[in-house]
C-alpha cells in the first residue's frame, strides 16, 4: 500500500483464473467492495489483466476512512468505468441528511426535486458530515449529461441542494464536468490526452501532472518528457512512450506487439475573484494501441574467424529466447558444454536485452553447396528463434539465414623434417572430397603406405635422393594433390631435407646402388678405407674418410653378380679390403687376411620393366639393399620404401633367418648383353640357356 496525493493506493499481483475481492475494515464491521459500494463509498478498482495486476484506490474522503483533511472545495474525476466515481466536496453547514433536498439540472431543464434518501436509490450518495458535504455519483447516470466542449467530449452532472430552516433556505450548487477523451497515440511517439480549459472558468489556473498518483509541478514534468499545452483553449498532456512509470507489456497475435499503459494523474487548480480555491483532479487509465515490436538479426560474421556470428537485437525484457532451430536441428536451451556452438546473453540499457549465436562454417549443423566454377564454397545456415512471452508462455518465432563464402583450394601440407624422416600435416576440411591425394599417380591409401612400409600420416611415398656424399644426402619427398574428376594435378608439396647417418643403401628405381659403409672394425684392425676395392678392382671408393668409404656404380657394373629367383632378382658386390701390414709386404701372399663386405640390392620381378635394355633398367618401386659384414658376422638390413637403407642400432650378434625354400640359382659376373628390350615375369624354374649367365 502506498500514500498518493489525496488516496491510498493498493496494487495485488493478480494471475489468469484468480478473483480478487477487497474488505474494507473500520471498528464498525466489516464492508465488501463491490462494484456498486466502491461508487457510493469513494474507492476505485482497476483490473490490469495484460500485466497481472490489480489496483485499488481509496480516497482520503471514501468511507471507512478516519481523517480531518479540511479543504474548499476538490472535485475528481476518476477512470471511466462504471465502478468509478466522481468525488465532489463542498464546505455546508452542518445539518441532517432528512432536511435537504436535491434537484438535478440537464441541458438548461430542471428535474423535479427529490429527497436524498430516494436521490441515493439512484444512485447517488450525499453524505453530511461536521462542516463537510461529500456527492458521488457514477458515470452515466440518466441524472447527467454529455456534451462536448472544444471538440473533447465532456461528461456533466449539476445538482443543486437545498434545505428550508425556519425562514432561511439554504442552497448549495454543485457541479461536476469530467473530460471523457480516452486519449490517443501520435506517430512521433506520445501518448496524448485533452481536457477542455473552460469547463471551470477562472482568473488564475495552474496544472500540476503526474503518473501513477506522483504529482510534479510542470515544469518538473516537463524536464522528465511529459509535455502540457493549451490549444484552442483546450488543454493537451503529452506522454513519451517510454516514460517512467508507464507500464510495458509484450503481445503476441501474427506478430510480435507491445503497449503501454499510464494512469495519468491531473491536477487543475482555480482560483476565482474571492480567491476560492478550487481544485480538479483526474486519474485515467490511458493505453497505447498495439505497436509493433521488431527484433533484429546482425550478421556480424567474421570470414576469416570462419565462424558465423549472429546477434539477435531489441528483445524486449518480458520475453525470453528458449529454443533455437538451425537448418532444422532444435537445439534446447542451454547448450550442453559438448556443443560446438554457444549463445550468450547481452543486456542493453535500454530495458532491452539481445543474444549473440556463434556457429562453425565445420559445425555439422551448418548446409555448404560447393560452386566448382567460381571456385567457392556457400556456407548456410537458417535460423529460426523461438522467443516467449512471459509470464504467458505465449511463443514467437523469428527467423533469419545468413550465408558465408570461402575460396576453396587444393589442400596444402606443412611439411617438417626429423631425425627419422620427413612429417607431412594435413589439416582435414569437409571439401578434402574433392582432391586425392597422391603419390605419383598412385592415391594415398592405407593400403599404400602398409606395401611400402610408411606410417599413415599423409607422408610421400617416394624419396628422391641427392647430392650423396659421406656427409650425408638431401631427401625429397613431393606429395601431389590432383583433381577427383579430371585427375589433374591441382598442386604439390615438396620437402626437402638433410640427413646424416653412418651407413647406408640406396637401390634407386634406374638401376644404381649408392653405399657408404661403415669400416671402422676395419680400422682397428689395420685396415685402410682408401684402399677398399669392389670385385673388380679398379672400382675404388670415390670418397673416403677415417672410418668409412662412398661407392656408387650402375648394378650390372663393378664385377657384380644377378642372382634370380623366383619372384625377385637379385644385385651383389663386394668390398674387399686387406690388412695394411700383409699387404706392403706381399700383396699376392695367400696367407693375407683379406676380409670383405657383401651390398646387395633386390627387386621385385613383377616390377620391373627393363633388366639393361640397351644399358636401361627400369623399376617401378626401388629396391630392397643390405649390408653384410663378414669380418663382424653381423648384417644390416633395413627396408626402406625410397631405396635408402638406413641402420638403426648394430646388433651384437648376427641377425639370423630362416631362408624360403626355393630353386637352385646360378651366379657368374655381369657384362652388357645384345639383347634390345626383355620384360621379366613370374617364372617356375630356369631354362638350360639361361643357366649361365653373365648379365640380364
């Protein structure tokens, strides 16, 4: 409850279903309120069903009320409805309510008199107290009359008074014209409402203005936004949509609406020539037609961020987003912590609030049509916000679709060297469809890198050597990404990186083996790497170091030996050396420890092409090599899918296998044969003419 100028105020939260019934309570009893006891006795009740809310107003003059308020004269004019009342207040003298008499004047016609006891059948109430006169009397009574003043329509009643004591008559005019304009909405923003001036003419007139029963001075309500003007002798308050203390409330009916509602409080104060003060309030109840409530969507994406980003605007503060719908997938809210999208709530000064929705273009919600022509990639997504009206659950859908293009190219690879290898990344999009990717012109699979013994990590299946030197060599590896349609390249990746180790291998695709062997038991032993020789002497290292010597010879050279089985063909040298000192001495001594290490290189018969063709050899994948050492009864053997042959940790031991039974093959030395072009094959055993051999 709350103390306003001139009545109590009392407002009751109030929900859909629920009858509020008021009591008043004096030391007399117990009165319920009803709507015709609230017009007889002075109170107001105002039913808001939009925003759950009742009002009761009880003025300082209603009955039941103790008070000693002593004014001149006060008329209000309250909210028109029929359980509203005017109040109307007059100094009388005192007497009893059986000694006066009323008469009732409509449009210049007087109504016969009446006594106040068959005026209160009526409907009208006159109540005499000490030294005061209290009349009310409801709206559209038959007793009043309507007109209309300066284009306002104007409600009036006039009753005179009367009482005859002894040879004096007393006479007490009372009259009563309340504005019944209901107010209206003007496209710049403002609630307005018209009073006429002249319904109580005076000399001297102030306003005092407010809301919800806070009067201010004018000049206080004018800096707060209300506007009061006088035009054409009428006088028109001016109420901002938004001002404070209005009442807001959200609708929805085909669209989402809100309205306003103000209880305007009007104070007139009038002074006559006698300086009688007269005053004349007005509470009314004003709302807005339904105005249209538009939210917004902001796309406020990022492309490179390649997230979409979408706000949400202008939600009014008694709606609430509950659900989202993206290309058709609901999504309750609030997310779950697994979600890849997230929505944030952002509140705006403005008695406003917004959300802020952030998808990935690779969320799996999210539509992509790929344009091959322009090369791009169209990024979809259709919103459809589900929004709810509180405290009435009432939902509002809005919808929106962003879109977002990206250029789309031929995956690229971040390619790192290692100790090892070489690493090459691929980060995965949802368009890698459109490329394979390939090693030569073989696609990448799994089972690709299993034949060829690389771990699946997107890494080439080729190495290509260079600059082989006892410092090491370069390995490049190139990955081509081509055209799922068309197969053509579409780009490459290409790494190339230094790599050091103390032996190695290499049986490449065009019939070359490259080693560099590690000698050092050699030397311990009295051994010199320089003077190291294959089977045929005069192929001497073509470097050499303390420890180690570089050969590199054509595999049909160097008095090398092909041994042929059954599915793979097989190339042999020899390094020879022999201890320094025997060998000053007396080279051609038998008893000189000459020791030796056996290189080899094999190749898969199905493979191969050309076996010296014209001094050609053609493979299609590079041989398998292997370093044995005879001295240290220990090999070295490691597979390695670009023909370089790195070791790892020496054995101490010799690594020992079980060999496959196979056929019986001959060897003998290599030379350069006639033949122009023979392609080998599987085969089950070995012609006579082909037992001996020198070279293939």
């Amino acid at each position: 409850m709350e103390c306003r100028d001139r009545y109590f105020m009392m407002a009751v939260l109030s929900f859909a279903g629920d009858e509020l019934h008021f009591e008043a309570v004096d030391r007399t009893g117990v009165y319920p309120i009803t709507m015709q006891y609230a017009a007889k006795c002075g109170y107001s009740v105002s039913v808001l069903s939009q925003l759950g809310r009742v009002e009761l107003r009880a003025s300082y003059f209603s009955c039941h009320t103790d008070n000693k308020v002593n004014v001149r004269s006060e008329i209000t004019c309250s909210s028109g409805t029929q359980k509203d009342n005017w109040n109307t207040l007059k100094p009388a003298h005192s007497s009893t309510t059986s000694d006066w008499q009323v008469m009732f004047q409509k449009a210049e016609e007087a109504l016969p008199p009446m006594n106040l006891s068959e005026a209160q059948k009526r409907g009208h109430v006159f109540d005499l107290t000490d030294g005061r006169l209290v009349f009310r009397t409801p709206y559209g009574q038959p007793d009043s009359f309507s007109t209309t003043v300066n284009g306002v329509p104007v409600e009036v009643v006039h009753a005179t008074l009367f009482s005859r004591q002894s040879w004096v008559v007393l006479m007490v005019d009372l009259v009563a014209a309340c504005s019944m304009h209901e107010g209206s909405y003007d496209d710049s923003g403002y609630m307005v409402w018209d009073t006429p001036e002249a319904l109580y003419p005076g000399p001297n007139m102030r306003v005092n203005i407010g809301l919800n029963g806070d009067l201010m001075e004018q000049l206080v309500a004018e800096e707060r936004g209300l506007a009061v003007e006088k035009l054409n002798n009428t006088i028109q308050i001016s109420i901002p949509y938004n001002a404070e203390g209005g009442y807001r409330k959200s609708f929805v009916t085909g669209g989402l609406y809100e309205y306003y509602i103000f209880n305007l409080y009007l104070e007139q104060i009038l002074v006559d020539e006698d300086h009688v003060e007269t005053r004349l309030r007005f509470h009314r109840t004003l709302a807005t037609p339904l105005l249209p409530c538009p939210v917004f969507t902001e796309n406020r994406t990022v492309i490179e961020e390649r997230v979409f980003t979408v706000y949400l605007g202008d939600v009014p503060e008694d709606v609430e987003l509950t659900a989202v719908q993206m290309n058709g997938y609901e999504c309750a809210l609030p997310f779950t912590n697994t979600s890849t999208h997230t929505i944030s709530k952002v509140v705006q000064p403005n008695n406003t609030h917004g959300y802020t929705l952030k998808v990935p273009f690779d969320d799996p919600v999210v539509i992509h049509k790929f344009s091959k022509e322009h090369a791009v990639v169209h990024h979809q997504l259709s919103i459809n916000y589900t929004l709810t009206v509180q405290p009435e659950n009432e939902p509002y859908y809005h919808l929106t679709s962003v879109m977002a293009l990206t250029d789309v190219s031929p995956p690229t690879f971040d390619a790192v060297c290692s100790e090892s290898g070489i690493r090459f990344r691929l980060d995965h999009s949802p368009f890698d469809y459109m490329w394979d990717i390939c090693i030569g012109s073989d696609p990448l699979t799994s089972e690709l890198a299993a034949q060829h013994g690389y771990i699946m990590s997107n890494d080439s299946r080729s190495l290509l050597l260079e600059d082989l030197t006892l410092r090491g060599f370069l390995g490049t590896f190139e990955i081509l990404v081509r055209d799922h349609e068309t197969s053509e390249v579409q780009s490459s990746s290409v790494k190339t990186c230094p790599f050091t180790m103390t032996e190695f291998i290499v049986c490449s695709t065009d019939g070359k083996m490259t080693v560099v062997a590690d000698l050092s038991l050699v030397v311990q032993s009295g051994g010199i790497p320089a003077r190291t020789n294959l089977v045929d002497k005069n192929c001497r290292p073509k470097e050499v170091d303390g420890t180690r010597a570089f050969f590199s010879f054509p595999l049909n050279s160097c008095g090398s030996v092909v041994k042929l089985s059954k599915e793979y063909v097989t190339y042999k040298n020899e390094i020879f050396f022999t201890k320094k000192l025997h060998a000053v001495k007396n080279q051609s001594d038998p008893s000189i420890d000459t020791d030796r290490v056996t290189i080899q290189c094999t190749y898969p018969l199905a493979g191969l092409h050309r076996l010296f063709s014209k001094y050609r050899f053609e493979s299609d994948t590079a041989g398998v090599g292997r370093i044995i050492h005879s001295m240290q009864s220990t090999e070295a053997c490691l597979l390695c899918t670009a023909g370089l042959q790195s070791p790892t940790i020496k054995p101490i031991a010799a690594v020992k296998t079980t060999p496959a039974t196979r056929r019986p093959v001959r060897m003998q030395s290599a030379f350069h044969p006639p033949a122009r072009y023979i392609k080998v094959s599987k085969f089950q055993y070995l012609p006579t003419s082909m037992r001996k051999m020198e070279n293939l």
